[in-house]
C-alpha cells in the first residue's frame, strides 16, 4: 500500500505487573509524518476492526516466533531468567501456548 518506511519492526517487554509495547521504523526524513500515521492507523484500527481470523494467525505467528528464539542454551537460559523474574517459576512452552490459545478477538479490541 503505502510505503512509509524502508522498514518497520515491533518490540514488547514484560515486567511483573505492567509491560511495554511499541513500533519503530526506518523511514526517509520526508515520510516521518507519514510513518507516524500509517502506524497509529493500524494501531486505532486494531482496537477497533480486529477479527477472529487476525488473531488466530497471529497467534500462530507468536507461537511459531516463541519457539524459533529458544534455539540454544544461552536464549533458553534467558528465557527461564525472565520468566522467575516475572512469574517466580518456570512456564512450559505448553502453558504458554495455552493462555495464547485464550486470546480472543474481543480481548483485542
């Protein structure tokens, strides 16, 4: 469509009891403005629009991305980190993949 930027990527921390999700990209200086409203659009039409076939393929997506990054010890060893700090024990790939499966629409929107 649009070709606001050269490249755009997503990033999303957790903590215990709050989290952080946002956009970055890599737009011309003469598209900043642009970026920046492509992004919110798809963002405001997220919380709004979203439907049940979105969410199942990005559920697939993020299971298939969870299991993709534990391709070694040092990231699985991170993972296991992060997640006792978060949640003060260790959840299963299998867990995980069920509060995913939980995820719906509405809970979207």
């Amino acid at each position: 469509e649009r070709e606001a930027a050269h490249s755009v990527s997503t990033f999303c921390t957790q903590y215990k009891d709050t989290g952080l999700f946002g956009v970055y990209g890599v737009t011309d200086a003469h598209h900043c403005e642009d970026f920046a409203w492509t992004t919110l659009e798809a963002l405001v039409g997220m919380a709004h629009n979203t439907t049940e076939a979105e969410v199942d393929r990005a559920k697939l997506q993020l299971k298939t991305n969870l299991l993709s990054q534990l391709d070694g010890t040092a990231a699985v060893c991170e993972d296991i980190g992060r997640q006792m700090l978060t949640y003060g024990r260790r959840i299963t790939p299998a867990e995980v993949f069920l509060r995913i499966d939980e995820v719906s629409a509405a809970d979207v929107r």
